[in-house]
C-alpha cells in the first residue's frame, strides 16, 4: 500500500532482485530515505528522493519507473495539449455558469403562492438565466416590500447561482386564511376587571367594569333572535385590567461558566455544493462543549463572492465554577432577571402600574414586581351540538 | 495506531524499540533503532539492530523505511525471534 504523502508528492518505483532488497533497503535505511518495499520485489520512493538513489548508485535509472501519483498524473499531462485545453474550458464553464441564476428557492409563504412571488421577482430581473452581478437585491427588497402590504419581511440572498427568498407574510394575510369551524364561546384566561368589550360575533356576556374569574365566560357562542336559538363560533376583542405579581430570585453562590480550551475539531472546503474534508479529530469530550464554526469567504475586490467556503470547526469545552457574588452583583443580576421576566410577561400588554420590592434572603436576594396592565384576555373554548 | 507511530517515530534513532499493532491485514510491526536490513523476502525479515538480530517470519510481509532509523512491517507476521550477538 502506497503512502498518501507519496501519492500526493509523486513517488518512483524500483524493481530490483529479490538477492538485492535486503542489501539495496539497507542502504537506504542508512540514507534516512523514507520507501517502502512490498513483496513483489519493488521499492517505492519519493519523487524528491529519486536524485539521492542515483547519487548512492544503489540501481541504475532503466530500473526505476516514469513519475507515479499524483505529481506524476501532472507531468504526464503536461504536453498534452488536448488535456489541458479541455481542462481550461470545463474551468471557463464552471465559472460562466457560477454568473447565471440558475434557480429560484422561495421559503416562509403560506399564502402567497410561489408563482407570484417569483413574478414579482421578475420585475426586478430576478428571473432564471440572468446574471447574478445585475441583481440589486436591497433595491428589490424595499420596492417590494412597499408595493406588497401582505409580506411583512423580506430577505433576497444571492449565493452562487442559486436565489434564495426569505419571506415573512403579514400576521392579517394569515389570519384571514384562518378558518374557523364548529361553534365556540370566549372565555377568561385571567382573573381581571373589563376594560373593553367588541363582539364580532355572539353575544356578549359582560360589559365594561366587570370583574371576571379565569374561566367565566366572556362571549357566547348562542345567538337567540325571536323564539330561535343558533350557535356560532364567537369572536371578538376582550381587553381586561390584570393585577399580576412576578418574582425573581438569585442565589448568593453564582455557578459561573467559563471557557476553558478551544481545539480545532475539522476542516471543511466547499465548493459550489461539493463539501471536502481535509481533517477531522475525533477525540472523547469529557466536559460540556460547543462546536464553533468559522466561515471564511473569499471574494474580488468588486465586492463578488468567490464560491468557494472554508468552514473551520472547533471545539470549546467549558467549565463550571461556583463564584460567591457580592451585594451589587447580586442586586444587579436579580434585577436582570426581573427585567427580562417582566419584559417576556407584558409582551403583548399595555402596562398601567408597576411596584418592585427587594430583600436580601438567606441564600440570595429575592425582588418582587408588582404589575397591573391591560392585555388580551378572551380565549376561544369550542363546544359541541348534538 | 497514530499515536504509536508517532511516538516511534519521535524516540532517539539509537534506541531499539518495537512495538506491534493487530490490523485488518495481520499485524503492523514498528521498530526503531535499526542499523541494516539483511535478509528480505516476502516470508522472513532480518533486521540487524545494535547488539542483535531481529527474525520476523510469515507471510506476505512488506516493509516501510522511515527517515529515523525505524521500519514497519505489515503482513501476516507468524514468528518474531531475538538473536544474540550481530550474526
């Protein structure tokens, strides 16, 4: 078996007698020549190491072989034009090619079909078979992002001959698709006093200034005109008053995280969508760790990416360590936490009245958020007729 | 296996050392220290070391020459024998 250095770098072989192998190996064990010899009673050698052989005239140059390897596949191919030439235009191809748009991939719509999406696209000559350098992506995000109320985001993304779309469509555009089937009523999904009441459909069962329990219902589902009862799914927009407490809480002996190394994992080459694996170690990971990717692109001073991508993989272990916090941190760190505690409860809320406590505790310190908002307290409860 | 080859490969060139390893093909043999190779053939290896002699017999028996001073032979090896003395 051939060593993959000398496959890469070009190796020789020798034939020799079997009576002189020992002899002939000896000598270059005595050279410090790196070969390898196999039973057929041939000798491998670097290509770089070949002028050393013939100075120690351990054989004569009619027993070694033409260039091997890879090294060897170049030099034999180097006066061939043929080859070469073919080699050059398959490369020209690959790169004029890499110019064209040769696919359209859309993600995010629901609603909006791909079709005219990709004829909206069109206006702005993003279309397949176009070149990729005329296509002013920020300029076609805005236009359409102004002329189409029912996306409400948009990404273009150029990336070899490949557009990727990114959209996000409007929470109306969705809700409107939404059908609602059955019958239903509206409930509390709060303790809270009513603030505002708007039946769209129903009958509505509380008005402003009443206070309702988590459950009660709010909107029914029973529409009587006359002597006739119908159901129907209720809908509408209940607004209630609610009194909440949120409370956050730190321990005094803080377990830290911190990094401790950071090895290379791999190396990755792409190449439009080829991926080759130059390394990869494996080792065992006795602690918790992150693999972290390095992306580097390479591109021409115009601003064009090459498509050409080297991903370096790492490995960063970490470890834990308890830390005792002092005073401040230990305030700053609670009210941190109550921040985004809070900041997550009211995200759909309108906050009328906040009050926060704090105390030190035996383990730590404890802050307490008193919050009263408004927010949407209506919730659909679906119901049966037999 | 990596680990071990390097090893050998990293330790002084005077020192003898060998270590072998089970693979798929018989057993990988890696000895350092070696001054020549006296007898070749695809069912014995000698290998002359500093104050001794080295057999190896089997079958089917390659060889690689490091730069160090160190060797490793792979195949189906079924005998080692240690000989006293260069001769």
């Amino acid at each position: 078996m051939v060593r993959i250095d000398f496959l890469i770098f070009g190796y020789r072989k020798i034939t020799l007698s079997p009576e002189d192998l020992s002899e002939v190996t000896s000598n270059l064990l005595r050279a410090k020549i790196p070969s390898s010899i196999t039973n057929d009673g041939k000798i491998t050698v670097r290509e770089r190491d070949i002028p050393r052989v013939i100075a120690l005239g351990i054989t004569r140059e009619e027993n070694i072989s033409k260039p091997l390897g890879l090294l060897g596949a170049i030099k034999q191919i180097h006066h061939k034009r043929a080859v070469v030439s073919a080699l050059v235009l398959s490369m020209l191809l690959v790169i004029v090619s890499s110019l064209l748009v040769w696919d359209i991939r859309i993600e995010g719509n629901e609603s909006i079909p791909s079709v005219s999406i990709e004829e909206e696209l069109t206006k702005y000559g993003i279309k397949k078979g176009m070149f990729v350098a005329k296509i002013d992506e920020s300029r076609a995000e805005v236009e359409i992002l102004e002329e189409n109320s029912e996306i409400s985001w948009i990404n273009i993304n150029k990336r070899g001959g490949v557009i990727y779309v990114k959209l996000a469509e409007s929470e109306a555009t969705k809700e409107e698709k939404v059908e609602k089937k059955g019958y239903s009523n509206v409930i509390a999904t709060y303790d809270c006093v009513i603030e505002e009441i708007t039946v769209k459909r129903g009958t509505a069962q509380v008005k402003k200034g009443d206070v309702v329990k988590k459950g009660d219902l709010l909107i029914s589902g029973i529409v009587s005109s006359g002597e006739s009862i119908d159901f129907c799914y209720a809908e509408g927009i209940v607004k209630g008053r609610v009194r909440e407490q949120i409370v956050a809480e730190s321990d005094r002996n803080y377990e830290k995280i911190s990094e401790k190394s950071e090895k290379s994992a791999y190396l990755d080459i792409y190449f439009f969508n080829f991926r080759i694996n130059i390394f990869k170690i494996y080792r065992k990971l006795q602690n918790k760790c992150d693999i972290i990717e390095e992306i580097k692109t390479f591109s021409f001073p115009n601003g064009k990416k090459l498509p050409l991508l080297l991903v370096f993989g790492k490995e960063k272990t970490y470890e834990k360590k308890t830390v005792e916090l002092s005073d401040e941190e230990l305030v700053r760190m609670t009210s941190e936490l109550l921040s985004a505690k809070t900041a997550a409860r009211l995200a759909n809320s309108d906050l009328l009245k906040l009050k926060t406590e704090g105390e030190f505790t035996e383990s730590g310190y404890k802050m307490t958020s008193s919050v009263v908002f408004l927010c949407s307290v209506g919730e659909d409860s679906v119901f049966y007729v037999q | 296996m990596t680990d071990n080859k390097s090893n050998v490969k990293n330790s002084p060139p005077s020192s003898f050392r060998l270590e072998s390893v089970k693979n798929r093909r018989g057993v990988s043999i890696l000895i350092t220290g070696v001054v020549s190779i006296s007898e070749f053939s695809e069912e014995m290896i000698a290998v002359k070391s500093h104050g001794m002699k080295l057999l190896i017999r089997g079958k089917r028996l390659n060889m690689t020459v490091f730069e160090n001073n160190s060797i490793e032979i792979s195949g189906r090896a079924e005998d080692i024998a240690f000989c006293y003395g260069k001769n």
